[in-house]
C-alpha cells in the first residue's frame, strides 16, 4: 500500500525494503552507502511503481564481505532479491557504483531487465580517470578509509548544500565512517577497476535506457553519459544543470522529473 514500506532481511543476508504498488523498479544505491540515500526518489516513484531498494553486500545491514568479491556477486545478489519477491523481470536504477552493476546486470541477464537507468554512473574510463579514481583507493588503503571521506564530500555536493544542510551532510559523514572497512575496499576496489570487466558492455543494447549524471560531476562526467548514449541502441541521455555527483538528494526533484516519465512510458502500449 502507498505510504507504507515494509523492511526485512533475506536468507542470504540482503537488507531489503519494499513501498508502493505496480511495475518494479529496483533502485541500486553507491559504494560506501546505504538504500536509504533513495528517500526521496522512492517517495516519488511510490505512487506508480513497486519499488524495492536494499543495501548492496558489505554495506548498511547487508552482509559483509572481503576482497575476494567479484562484481558478479553483486548481480547475483539482484537476481535473488527479484526472485525472493518472484519478480520475472524490472526496471533497474543504479547510482555510481549501482550503475556499474546495473551495466554489469545487463550486459548477463538482459532477459530479466525492463528498463535501465544509469545516474551518475561511469563508463569506459579513460586513462586519467581510471588513475584518478585508483589513487583515491591507494589513499584508503594506506591511511584509512576515513581519510578520503573530506575530499568526497566536496566533490558529491556543491557548496551552498554544504552549508544549507549539515543535518544530510552529516548523516552521509556518519555512514561513511561507520561501514566496515574490509567491505568497503572491497567494493571499492571493484568500481575502481570495473573498466577491465565492463569496456563496451552497452553496446548494441537493446533495452531502453537513460542515462544521466550532474553537469559538474568530475567524477561520472557527460562526455562519460555521451560515451554510453553512443553505444546503446535505445538510449537516451540527461545532464542536469548544475548537479554534482549526489544528484539524488542534491537535485531529487529533478532528478524525480526525468526518472519518472522515463520509467512510466514502460506502461504504455
């Protein structure tokens, strides 16, 4: 029923919520974070959809993991939450490193997939990106996890969301200190080097996508939504004005105004 969300932990140890009725969609939050960065989208799309977030493994309530994780244990882990709720096939949302298990998701079970979002994703990195993202890793290892949460704070919000909203920022902050640094690394290490795996992945992909990232988002830029768009056979991109990297909580109405006649045109004819 609309407004109600019903929470619960599966047998293989994936914290899942569940709210709204009608088509599914399935919303796949980013490393280091938590299915309750969705709020507000899962508030929006509650009215038409049955949308289901959980927290990814080695995050939030999920189970833990170590650095023998592969990013196929990340699409297994999809496949058993559709199949706990007998769900054939859904449209799937991914942010950040959502996404690159969204590509990864349909790039090996497109049979399952209605529709795919890639919000704030990555693709096909280029040498410098790839060195970028790999020292922030290098950092981690060497002088804690902790350290680089600062550098990623400044780099997911603009400013002026900064200072008009320590309570958010600071919830962020608390997550980020509180994961379990074996299951972070571990993650982060696979959307790290995702490139080796995912190079090419959407091409000739034929179900319809959008993708879509913050016009100031140094880390998944628009000539990266570009990249997708190019190789894709149905899709489609956004670039929302202004928007950095935390687009869902910076720019959720935005946000909301693109995802939601995208995910509903499924329902026509």
């Amino acid at each position: 029923m609309l407004g109600q969300q019903r929470d619960g932990m599966l047998a293989d140890g994936t914290a899942v919520s569940i709210k709204g009725a009608g088509p599914p969609v399935v919303l796949l939050h980013g490393v280091g974070l938590k299915r309750s960065m969705w709020e507000p989208l899962v508030n929006v799309l509650a009215g038409q959809f049955m949308v289901v977030t959980y927290d990814l493994l080695g995050h939030g309530r999920s189970r833990r993991i170590d650095d023998s994780a592969v990013l196929g244990d990340f699409t297994a882990q999809l496949i058993r939450v559709l199949d706990a709720f007998e769900l054939k096939t859904a449209s799937v949302v991914g942010f950040s490193f959502g996404g690159v298990i969204a590509q990864r998701f349909a790039r090996d079970h497109t049979d399952r997939l209605d529709r795919l979002v890639l919000m704030n994703s990555v693709y096909n990195r280029s040498d410098d990106e790839a060195a970028a993202v790999r020292g922030r890793l290098a950092q981690a290892r060497r002088e804690g996890s902790h350290t680089i949460i600062p550098s990623a704070v400044a780099r997911w919000f603009s400013p002026a969301f900064i200072a008009g909203q320590p309570e958010v920022i600071g919830e962020i902050e608390r997550g980020l200190r509180a994961n379990d640094t074996e299951s972070f690394l571990a993650a982060y290490n696979l959307f790290c080097n995702s490139n080796d795996d995912l190079r090419g992945c959407l091409r000739g992909l034929e179900v319809p996508a959008l993708a879509m990232t913050g016009e100031l988002d140094t880390g998944s830029t628009p000539v990266m939504v570009e990249r997708m768009v190019a190789d894709l056979n149905n899709g489609e991109g956004s670039i929302i004005a202004g928007g950095r990297h935390m687009m869902p909580l910076e720019n959720a109405d935005d946000v909301a105004a693109v995802v939601l006649p995208f995910l509903s045109k499924q329902r026509e004819g």
